[in-house]
C-alpha cells in the first residue's frame, strides 16, 4: 500500500469517526431530550 493510500484511509477514519461521534451526541440529546 502507498503512502498517499495510507493518508487517504487515516482521514476516512476520522471523517467517519467525527460524524459517528456527532450522530451519537445527537441521538444522546435526544434520547434524553
């Protein structure tokens, strides 16, 4: 695997980890609404 297809995945991740992160702070929200 190339180095740019390492960085490539990495950002995934933490594009994928933020809106998990941002979907579950608003399910929390609402959940206890």
């Amino acid at each position: 695997m190339t180095t740019s297809n390492k960085i490539g995945l990495t950002i995934l991740k933490m594009v994928f980890g933020a809106i998990a992160a941002l979907l579950f702070v608003r399910w929390v929200l609402w959940a206890t609404g």
